[in-house]
C-alpha cells in the first residue's frame, strides 16, 4: 500500500513539524533543469509525444555511453519491467529472484500470471547468487537482480556481478535494477555499472525518481542489446512516456548540478545515520542507497518503533509487506528532516526499548 501524502498526515495528526522518510523520494525536490524543460513542454500538451522519444533516448545514449538503439524509455522502471514480461514471457515460464526485494517485481509477475521463484536472502539481507545459479532451471526465462538492493540496501561488488553474469546462460534475460546508481557511486562502493558488461543477455534498468527527483512524473529507462530494446518497444503503449516525462528527461539528465548535490547530501547523511545508530547500538545495514534498514529483532518491536515515531512526526517504512516484518527502512531526506529524526529516534528510543 502506497503511503500517505503529507498534506493528509498534517490533516491526521495535526503537526507543524515532520520528516516523511518512508518512500524513498527525493526530499530535496526536482531538478530545476527538468522543470525548466516541463514549463517549456505545457506548450505542446494539445500534440501527442514523440512515441520513439529520440531526443531523451539520445541524451541517454551519451550519458551511459551506447547507442540509440540500446535505449528504451518507459513510464518509470515498473513500465518496463511489465513490458519485459510482456515481451518474453510465455506460459510456463518463470522469474528467478529473491525475497525481500522490490515488490513490484512481484506484483507484475502475478498480475502477467508469471510463476516466480524466490531466493532467501543471506544472512546479511543481500542477493544470494550462487544459490539463485542452482536454482536455473529449464523454466527460467530471466533473473531479476536489484543491485543495490531495496529495502536491504546490501550491493553485489563489481567482481561477484560480472562472474554471475558471465555464468548465465545467454537465452535467459538478466534483468538489473540500478535505480540507485548515482547514490551507489557516490557512497564510493565497490560498485559496478552493468551496463559496461556489454552482454546480449544483460538489460538495466535506472530511473528519475531517485537522484533526479521527479517521481512525480513517471519516466525511467533501460539499457540492453538492440534486439531486446526492440522487442520491449513492440510492445510498449504507443505515446508512453508522455511529453511532460519526456521533457523531465531532457533536463534532468543534464542536470549534473542537481545529481552532485543531492548525491553529497546523501553521502554526508548516510555517515551520520551510520554513526548515530552504532552509539545507539542497533541493528543497521551498510547500504547503497538512500536509506538504511534497522533489524529490530521482532516484527512487534518494529510495528512498535513505527508507530511511535509516526505518533512524533517521523515517518518510516516498516518492512512487513517487503518479508521483512522485523525491519524498518528510513530514507535520507534533507538536512532538518534528517537531524529532527535522529533527535526523535534518540528521545523516544529510551523508553521504546526498555
């Protein structure tokens, strides 16, 4: 279930101070670039959008350094996750992924009738690749991997992902999430760019919604070989994305400005989260994102951390619908959001644990 708006929790609760940490948004808002570029595109709102989207596939051509035809553009990276399934998958096939990861992969594998078999995490809530090889079978039409993953936040290094990769065979689709590439990189992690695998059997999808900071207006993309791009724009609607997400591209992806500052402010408040939760002595894991997750130890202890922070204006995600029901997720939001939670989670963690 999605989270509430703030302007419905301010009508709930009635606070005049609070930190909405829960969905893993981009506090600090959208790239004025991109703004710029959705202003300049109202004026065309009465034509239909370009249904190849050339100019934004270009730009995202030179960015991650491919051609044209390597790139599809979609309402968001779900768009295309539905339209690879659409795509490739045929009765009887299956999604090899893992559990605790993001649940939308689920849904629209249910919502295709796509069989999916899911992988335990490690005991360090991260991708379990050796177990996911074993379990290929000759159902297996693609593997889901999310890198880094979310909720967990845990990152496969670049040596772990190229030998998985190389190891698979190429008529199964190997699908990478990097929604939080540029956070990824800037935590300066052994991370890789999967798109520079260069594999015929390897797509990776990024997005908007994170370090760009228009979410509001669905526009990700993929990265994979020609003959897979083509096939996902078979069957894509024929005017997505729409031309305010096409122009939300256009200026957001040169909005280097932007990116860098928020990535920086990410970096700083990831340290500080990391710092405040060891003094604290809890349960956190190193991520790759924007958040961290905090194993509680119980799914009531968690339900309980939620609840009294929402009750003091913080608001975090507890994990339950991700399989996760003894953890909870907080997202790194902007500066005064950031310190009012640790501030809240240390008055009330007192109490809250004894």
């Amino acid at each position: 279930m999605p989270g509430k708006s703030p302007e419905e929790l301010k009508a709930e609760f009635g606070f005049e101070k609070m930190a909405v940490l829960w969905n893993n948004e981009n506090n600090h808002g959208s790239s004025p670039m991109a703004k710029l570029e959705i202003e300049k595109a109202l004026e065309q709102t009465y034509l239909y959008p370009d249904p190849h989207a050339i100019e934004l596939r270009n730009l995202i051509a030179e960015k991650v350094g491919r051609k044209v035809e390597h790139i599809a553009v979609e309402n968001g990276s779900e768009s295309i996750l539905s339209n690879i399934f659409q795509a490739f998958f045929f009765d009887g096939d299956e999604l090899l992924t893992s559990d605790g990861s993001f649940v939308a992969v689920y849904i629209w594998a249910e919502a295709h009738n796509i069989d999916v078999t899911k992988i335990p995490l490690t005991k360090n809530y991260a991708f379990n690749l050796d177990q996911i090889q074993k379990n290929i079978s000759n159902k297996t039409k693609a593997i889901y991997i999310a890198n880094p993953n979310n909720p967990t936040g845990a990152v496969i290094s670049k040596l772990e992902l190229r030998q998985f990769v190389e190891d698979i065979p190429e008529d199964i689709l190997v699908i990478i999430d990097e929604a939080y590439f540029e956070y990824a990189e800037g935590l300066g992690l052994d991370y890789p760019n999967s798109i520079k695998f260069s594999k015929p059997n390897v797509i990776t999808l990024r997005t908007f919604s994170k370090a760009y900071g228009v979410a509001g207006i669905r526009i990700g993309y993929a990265v994979g070989s020609p003959e897979v791009i083509e096939a996902l724009n078979k069957v894509k609607m024929t005017f997505a994305p729409s031309n305010l997400a096409q122009a939300a591209g256009i200026g957001a992806i040169k909005d280097d400005a932007f990116v860098n500052k928020t990535v920086a402010n990410n970096t700083f408040w990831i340290g500080k989260f990391y710092e405040t939760f060891t003094q604290m002595g809890l349960n956190f894991y190193r991520t790759g994102g924007n958040f961290v997750m905090i194993d509680l130890g119980s799914e009531e202890k968690a339900a309980s951390l939620t609840k009294t922070l929402a009750e003091n204006g913080v608001f975090i995600r507890h994990l339950k619908t991700f399989a996760l029901p003894n953890c909870v997720r907080v997202t790194v939001g902007k500066p005064e959001e950031n310190q009012f939670f640790l501030e809240t989670l240390k008055k009330i963690y007192l109490e809250f644990s004894n």
